[in-house]
C-alpha cells in the first residue's frame, strides 16, 4: 500500500535529501587528486595541493597543508604559495639521478644552509693572507708561540671576515593543458613534481660551475681563488694530459679528502688515456660517482654545464666543502589561467630563492716562507688544446 506523505512530511525529506547532496557535493569538491602516494585520511596529496593552488582554495591550503603565501620582498608583490614540507622532500629525490645530489650523496658535495631570513650572515675566516711560518692560512694565522717561564704570551688571534649570502629568485615556468589539468591530474602531478625536481638539481650544478654572482650565486669556474694550471705542451697528448693532471693534483689544497674530478664529458676518452709509465690513472667502474670513475684515485663526475675542452674551466679538481649554499627555506608554487589563454593553456611557476659562493676569496699561501708558493680547494685547467 502506497504511503501518502504529509505536506509537513514531504519537506521534511526533501530537505534531507538536499543536505545528503550538498555534503556530498562538498566531500567531491576536496577530496585528494589521484596520487602515486598513499592516499590521507583529508585527502591531502602533492596533486590535490596543486589544485587548491589552482582553484585558490585559500581555506584547504591553510587548513590541510599550512600554506601560507610567499611574499616577494623586492616588490611587495604577493608571490604564490608555499610548498608543504612533506612534498619539497619528494621533489628534492627526484634529482637524485643529477650531478648535483649525487656529489652530496656521495659525501663530497658543497655545504647546504637553510635560513628563513632574507639573508645570511657568515664568519668565516680569512685564509688569504701569507701566514706566518709558524702557523697556516688553514687556520686564519692561529698559532702557539713558545714562551718562556713566566713571560707574557704573545698575541695571536685569528681573523675573521663577514660573508653576506641573499637569496636569489629563480623561476619554473611550465604550462599545461586545461585538459591535461582536468582529465589527468596524477599525470600532471608527476610531471610537474618530475620537471621542477630536476630542473632545480641542475640550477644548482650550473651557478655551483659557472654562476656569474649578479643575480645568482658565484661559480668555481674563473672565481678568483681557482688556480688556472696551464697545460703542458711540447709532448703526446697522452703526454701532455698526464702532466697537466699532475700539476693540478699538487695545487689542490692539502688535506682535501672528499675532493672530487668535475669533467666536460668529451674529457672522458682522454683522460682514460692517461698513465705514470704502465700505469693508467683512469680506473673504471670503481665505488665512485656517474660512471663510477677515478683519476689518480680521485673521483670523477662529469658536467654538461662546464665549458667545452679547449676552454678553461672544463677540467676542474675540487675540494666543495669550501663552497656553501643558502637556501631560502621553502619552495613556492602559483597558478594562471590568463597568461596563455588563447592556447587552451595554464602556466604553473614554481619558485627558489638560493645564494651560494666559494668560501675563500683567493688561493691559499703555503708557510714554507717562500711567500709565493699557493694551492687552493679549486684547481682548474687553463685553455689550450
């Protein structure tokens, strides 16, 4: 038998039915994009943060993620948000596989400084000057001095200097299908997290190489504390190659046990050449970086961002725990679907700030009191063929 509803009834039921479909509707609205991650119980995903960032979601981002907007401090603009901690770890893996993470991996990477100010004041001390005798520029001129029985000490303090590090900005454009963002959001979230992850590991191994320092962090290459080594002629390349790579070894800064081989790749076929008499100074496949290379014991890496082999700088010996970075804590990620419009297109820009410098300002003066003698934690070739 049919029930025949009240009037009272009806709206009743009705105005449940709604509330069942808004809440549903809510639940859909910000539940977590598709995501190779295990899914959280709030549907939290580096998919579903890109598109609170999309959608401007400001509540889920402050909420869910604790994001905040990052803010520009040149131009007081407001900037885009920033990326939750959780997922700046995850792009960080993914330029694993690049030059970069694989010298820190390896233990012989630069120095990495995290500030969350605009910027970072280090001591440091000055290894520049002819030490005395007694002592050495590796300690900034400390030395004991032999005293007599109840006569005064003399003095001997070590110098400081004061290095400044301000974080640079350094942007990712990337755009996107409006389709591909509505259609395939795990693709796009493993693209995205793919592009930028590896597109930084390289920022930081091109300005660590050859940064200008107007702008963007101060390379090795040129840098007025490398010493240029010329190259040796008037023998065989094999020869001559050799006896460059030896003078290079005896420049390099004493005592630098996690220096490190940094190569164009066309130096590879050469330098494999290499040999003391019968001996080779190249070993393959060895516990080492890249190719798994050594040259005179020492481990190899190779770089596209070097210069080309007849130019200076594209065969460095380096010692990078004498080079730092400062890096501006926290990534930053905004969203447009004005800027290509008209191609059916959105653009994501995904932001760094990173400052990063050798930390001595010229070679080092050995306290054999010649005066003239120097060697340095960064050693490069001079042009030549």
């Amino acid at each position: 038998m049919d029930v025949v509803l009240n009037q009272a009834e009806l709206a009743a039921e009705i105005a449940a039915r709604l509330r069942d479909e808004v809440a549903a509707a809510v639940k859909a609205q910000n539940v977590g994009v598709a995501t190779n991650a295990p899914a959280a119980e709030d549907g939290a995903s580096f998919g579903d943060f890109l598109k609170c960032v999309a959608t401007n979601d400001v509540r889920r981002l402050r909420a869910v993620y604790k994001s905040s907007k990052a803010l520009d401090e040149t131009t007081g603009a407001g900037g885009g948000f920033l990326v939750p901690t959780q997922f700046e770890q995850r792009i960080r893996e993914v330029g694993a596989p690049m030059l970069f993470d694989q010298l820190v991996a390896a233990g012989r990477g630069p120095l990495m400084l995290r500030t969350n100010a605009a910027e970072l004041a280090l001591p440091v001390l000055e290894q520049d000057q002819a030490p005395n005798i007694e002592s050495s520029a590796l300690i900034g001129g400390v030395r004991l001095i032999w005293r007599e029985q109840s006569a005064d000490v003399a003095e001997s303090e070590p110098k400081f200097e004061q290095r400044i590090f301000r974080p640079h900005a350094a942007d990712a454009y990337v755009a996107a299908s409006t389709e591909l963002i509505t259609d395939a959001p795990q693709a796009l979230e493993d693209t995205l997290v793919n592009l930028f992850g590896r597109a930084y590991a390289v920022l930081k191994a091109r300005v660590m190489l050859r940064g200008t320092g107007v702008g963007q962090p101060r390379g090795i290459v040129g840098h007025p504390a490398a010493i240029g080594v010329a190259r040796v002629t008037g023998g065989t390349q094999v020869e001559n190659d050799t006896n460059t790579i030896l003078q290079m070894i005896q420049r390099l800064l004493p005592g630098s046990a996690t220096a490190v081989w940094i190569a164009h790749p066309f130096w590879r076929a050469r330098l494999m050449a290499t040999r003391l008499g019968e001996t080779l100074l190249y070993t393959v496949n060895g516990q080492s970086l890249v190719y798994g290379d050594t040259l005179a014991g020492i481990p190899i890496a190779y770089s596209e961002h070097l210069p080309a082999v007849t130019d200076a700088g594209s065969l460095i010996l380096a010692d990078l725990s004498y080079y730092v970075f400062v890096e501006r804590a926290g990534f930053s990620v905004a969203f447009s679907e004005h800027v290509r419009f008209l191609k059916r297109q959105s653009v994501w820009l995904f932001g760094v700030r990173i400052d990063g410098a050798p930390l001595v300002n010229a070679p080092l003066i050995l306290a054999d009191g010649a005066g003239t003698n120097t060697v340095s934690p960064f050693v490069e070739i001079a042009a030549g063929t």
